[in-house]
C-alpha cells in the first residue's frame, strides 16, 4: 500500500531538523519530488531522515586533517545514483569505499546487488558515526573497517572502488599499490570511480590503469579508470 509523504515524515520521527542552506534545502526538495514522482518510497525516507538529522551526514567545520586525510564530505544521494546508473552492478561485484566517512555512500550503494560493500575509514568518530547511520537504518550489506586506507590489503574479492577525494597522494599510491598487488594475485577487471580526482596524474602516471570515462555530476568531475588489457 502507497503512504503519503506526511506517512513517512512521521515514521522518520519528529527530532529537531538541522539547519539547512538555501542551497542544499532547494536541492533537497527537488531530490525529494523526484523521488516521490518515482515511488521510490524507501530512499525518500532515508533522504528525510538525513534532513531531519537522525542520520547523522553532516560536516564538522571544526574537523582537522592530517598529512593522511582530506576533509570530510558525503558524495551519496541522487547524483551518486546518476554514476552508478552507468554499471551493470550484479551480485557478481563487490565494491570498496576508500574514505568512507560517516558512510553517505555506504548507504546509497546498500541498493545496489553487490556481494559485499566495505567502507574504509581511519578516523575511529567517523567510522563509529557511519556504523551507527547503518544501523539505524537496518543495512545488513555493509561493513565498514576503521584502518588507513593503504593499510588495507584484502582486496583479492573486490572489483570496485571508490574515492571520494580521501586522501593526499601519499595515501593513494600506497592504495594502487596494494591494488595493483592485488591484481597480480587475482587477476581480474577493475574499476576505480574516482570523485574530484585529485590523484588523476598518479594514476595515469601508472602503468596498470587508465582513464575510461568521464562521469556527470552536478558537482565534482567524475573519472572511470580500468586496469589495462
């Protein structure tokens, strides 16, 4: 049975809504009614959710960096959506989100049929905040492991990975490294999507991967990189 949107606004609770810019509210109020014109009565909730504050996405301007890091942002959401619409995703795939944050992303692709969805994040607030987002919205698809990035190494059983800006090129080498390690154990197709691509000339600069595509979003430039034949 269909329920109205003042249905869903009362199951995602009546805590006190964040402040919101302009900018984001017009943006979210367009996403919203595009989302009900597509009867996607799900995602609607957890886009209301968000705005309503319980799923905690937010930026911190108090948050610090490091010489591992960049800030902190959430990609996830409609435009997310708009990427993923240009792969055949099955339960064939797997995917890694290197920088996961408080886990945006981890919730958009919980949709998506891949075997296994990881978030990788080395602030331990973060990763606590993007575990609890998933709970609460009762993901089982995701887990999400707090380490530096290039300190993850099991990634034999993945052929998707996603970036998001995380980190400076000192980290993302060491990422394509164990990648590319990787792929001389299991060799396999690999796709790297790679938002606000900070890092394109390390990786071009390789000989193991190059640029497929570039991607629309109403942001970032978006590149698709796959090992080369």
């Amino acid at each position: 049975m269909q329920r109205t949107v003042f249905q869903i606004l009362r199951e995602a609770g009546d805590r006190p809504v964040m402040p919101l810019s302009c900018r984001h509210l017009a943006r979210g109020l367009k996403h919203g009614l595009m989302l009900l014109c597509r009867g996607q009565w799900r995602e609607l909730q957890i886009r209301l959710r968000i705005a309503l504050g319980q799923i905690d996405l937010k930026v911190d301007p108090s948050e610090t960096v490091s010489e591992r890091t960049h800030y902190y942002a959430d990609s996830g959401g409609l435009a997310f959506d708009r990427i993923l619409a240009n792969f055949a995703i099955s339960a064939a795939d797997a995917i890694v989100d290197f920088g996961c944050g408080k886990g945006g992303v981890l919730i958009s692709l919980s949709k998506y049929p891949f075997s296994r969805i990881t978030g990788v994040e080395i602030s331990p607030d973060l990763a606590d905040i993007a575990r609890d987002n998933i709970r609460k919205l009762r993901i089982s698809n995701v887990d999400i492991r707090c380490c530096d990035a290039a300190d993850f190494k099991q990634l034999d059983t993945y052929n998707y990975f996603y970036f998001f800006d995380p980190f400076p090129s000192v980290v993302m080498a060491g990422v394509l490294g164990n990648i590319e390690q990787s792929l001389a154990r299991q060799p396999r197709k690999v796709t790297l999507i790679y938002l606000n691509p900070f890092c394109h000339d390390l990786i071009e600069a390789g000989q193991v991967f190059s640029k497929t595509a570039t991607l629309d979003h109403f942001e970032h430039d978006c590149f698709i990189y796959s090992n080369r034949s």
